[in-house]
C-alpha cells in the first residue's frame, strides 16, 4: 500500500478528502457532491469519515396493531418494499389488524473457556451464580437503573476443551450491547481467576433467542382477490407457497429475505442495527434440523392465517438512536414510546411485507408490481430529469420490453419533442 494511507486516519477532514479528490481525479461537481452531504455530527460517528450516504425514506400505510394505527418510515433505496408493505397492511386491516406480542426482551452474551476440568468448572459456575450476577452489575451500575441488570447464568459446552457460559440482560430501553460486553469482561475475569481455565473470549452474541416477538394476522378470502372463490384459491397457494419455505431451503432463503426489506427498512429508520436483524433472524431461521421460514401461513375456515416469532434486537434509546437527527422524528412520526411497541411495529411489518410478496408470487407473479415501480428508477439511472420521469414511465409501459436502450430513446424523443 502506497505509505501516504498508512496514517490516515490521524489527518484532518480537509486533508483526508484533499486526498481522496487527488487519488480518484473527482471533478468539481463530484467533489461538491461530497461537501454538500458532510456534517459535523457524522464525523464523530465513524473513522476515516467522508460524507454521509444518503437512502430514500417513505412512509408506510394501513398498519392496524394491536387495535392502534400506526404510519411506519421506511429507509431503503429498493422501490416495492414501502408499497408492499402498505398493502399487506390494508389486508391484514380489515380483520382487526395485526395482533403482536414481544415475548422476552433480553440481550444475550457468551465468554468462552478453554478448560480442564469441565465437570469442576460447570459446578464452580453453578454454585457461584449470585456473585456472578452481583458481579455484573456491579460493573455497570446503570443498568439497574434502565431495566434489570443481569438476569441468568448457565454453562453450555461447545466440545470437549471449551465451555461457554452465557449471560442474559434486561438492558431496559436500550439495545445494551455495550452494556453487556462491559459485564461480560468483568465477570470473565473472575471466572478465569477463580478456576483452572483460559479465557478465549467474552461478547454479546448476535442469536437473540431472548429478544422474540410473535405476531400474527389474518386475511378473509374476499380480500385477496375479487370473488371469495378466486380469494379462496389465492390463501390456497399462499399456503403452499409457506410449506414450501419449510422443505426448501432455497426457498425459505428468499422467503425470508423478502421478511427483512420491510423490517431492515424500519430498523434503520429508527437508528438500529440492522445488520444485528439480519443475524439474528437468519441463525433464528437455522436452529432447527434445517434452516426454514420464518413465517407460516395457513388456511382456517374462511381466513388465510399468518404467525412469525421472530427476534428484534433493537433499542430505544442509546447509540446511533441517540445522534441521528431523523431518528426522533421517525420515532414520532410512528407514535411509539418505548422499546417493545418499537419491536412489534417492526415485527408486524415483516408479516405484511411477507404476506404482500406471497400473494403477488403466487398470483399476478412478482414481476409485475415490481416493474411498474422499477421503471421510476429505470428512468433515473438513464439520464431522465425528476420533472421527465413520469412521462418516461408512461411511455415505458406501453413497451412490450423495457431495458436501458429504449427507455434512453424516450428521454430523446422527449426531449426532442417527436412520438413515434
């Protein structure tokens, strides 16, 4: 590496994009670009800092939960996502809306052990479980004052030389991975000290088995399509279409890939990490024989059914919730007050968006819906202005294809003023 990078991080804003224009030759205008979307409060947040990057943000529509009505922002540069999930919404509405519980709200963490005597270590941790705990909190007396502090202990054996031992806290408001690790080093340290083990490592883990939220939904026939019938066929195939997330795992990866656009999307709108989601979700969807959906859908008399338990490691106070300006807004915007009505809004929005994106699969077919908004973005990418794009896509639908090429003939014709 050229030695000019080697200490970069410990030069000036100024110098540091002085840099990167010279490395790429940026013009003015992609040098402005940069200037224009940099602030004060961003450059604090992460090392090596440019620019902020900037997604769309909509509002979804419709959503009925737990008997209250809810607008939900949505952050994400991928068109159907905010539509689909207002139309799910507007579906499972009509039948007294989404139903959601959050079953437990803890953060796990884990320190590893390499040890000798795992049977002398197990009875070690099992008869020292209170100090363990007093321990724990001790090291971070506020979080007894923000939820519960530290909540369980227990051994768990990874092979024949190492042993875990997990923790789990009521971190309250926050997400409380901070939080936790502080613990977890404290607590390690004593274990380590007081036993004939080495400690390998202590942190949170992203598996929240403890951070669950069941929702569940239904959908009358007559609400799925135009007759009952057609309706009837349509809760049919959705069902099949969920079985088949169960047997094949090709399927229950996109199944619940299309799960997290809506609940990505309200993650990051309201400051969490949504990668944290991600993981959680998908080793979640795994700890089964086989990885499968995280969603079912089934037929009950009149009604298509829907349940998910999901985990939401979110918070509602603290790190990224805390600095992002939107974030608060967004939380108003919403009408939520506190973390566990912050977990089931993002949890009903992934059963919507799943249930949305079932139906057009298994009717019109995805591509439909999908296309027609693809098209703004079509005529974006191609060079058409925002007052040019409505126009482009009217002249784009009336296409048998639509690919790159013709939607750059439009814009020229459009702009010539000449219609084939």
């Amino acid at each position: 590496m050229d030695p000019q990078w080697k200490q970069f991080y410990k030069l000036s804003y100024l110098k540091r994009a002085k840099m990167i224009e010279n490395h790429a030759h940026l013009n003015s205008d992609e040098d402005g670009l940069i200037s224009k979307n940099k602030n004060e409060v961003s450059q604090n947040l992460i090392e090596n800092y440019l620019t902020n990057f900037s997604l769309p943000e909509g509002i979804a529509v419709n959503f009925l939960i737990n008997g209250k009505d809810y607008l939900v922002p949505m952050v994400t540069e991928e068109p159907s996502v905010v539509a689909a999930a207002s139309n799910g919404a507007k579906m499972l509405s009509q039948n007294n809306g989404i139903s959601a519980e959050v079953i437990n709200k803890l953060v796990d963490g884990e320190m590893i052990f390499k040890v000798s005597d795992k049977l002398g270590f197990e009875n070690f941790i099992k008869d020292h479980k209170s100090e363990i705990i007093k321990i724990a909190n001790q090291s971070h007396p506020s979080a007894l004052k923000h939820g519960d502090g530290a909540q369980k202990i227990c051994t768990r054996s990874i092979s024949s030389n190492y042993l875990a031992v997990d923790m789990s806290l009521d971190a309250g408001e926050s997400m409380g991975a901070n939080t936790l690790n502080t613990m977890l080093e404290a607590c390690s340290k004593f274990i380590a000290k007081k036993t004939d083990s080495q400690l390998l490592m202590a942190i949170l883990t992203n598996y929240s088995a403890h951070a669950l939220v069941k929702v569940v939904g239904k959908v009358s026939f007559d609400h799925l399509a135009k007759s009952k019938k057609a309706g009837k066929m349509v809760a049919q195939r959705i069902a099949e279409a969920s079985e088949i997330a169960q047997l094949d795992i090709k399927r229950a990866t996109t199944h619940n890939k299309g799960i997290m656009n809506g609940i990505d999307a309200v993650a990051m709108a309201f400051g969490n990490d949504f990668r944290a989601l991600e993981a959680a979700l998908h080793s979640f969807a795994a700890n089964s024989e086989k990885y499968h959906g995280i969603s079912t859908w089934e037929v009950q008399r009149e009604f298509l059914v829907g349940k998910m338990t999901i985990p939401i490691p979110v918070g509602f106070v603290g790190g990224a919730t805390s600095v992002l300006p939107l974030v608060e807004v967004n939380k108003k915007i919403a009408g939520i007050k506190n973390v566990k009505e912050e977990m089931k809004v993002i949890a009903s929005v992934g059963l919507a968006q799943n249930l949305a994106a079932l139906k057009a699969l298994v009717s019109e077919g995805i591509q439909k819906g999908h296309m027609n908004l693809q098209l703004k973005s079509m005529a974006l990418a191609n060079g058409a202005k925002p007052k040019e794009v409505d126009q482009v896509v009217a002249e784009l639908r009336k296409q048998s294809s639509v690919d790159a090429r013709s939607a750059k003939k439009i814009i020229r014709m459009i702009r010539s003023g000449k219609r084939e």
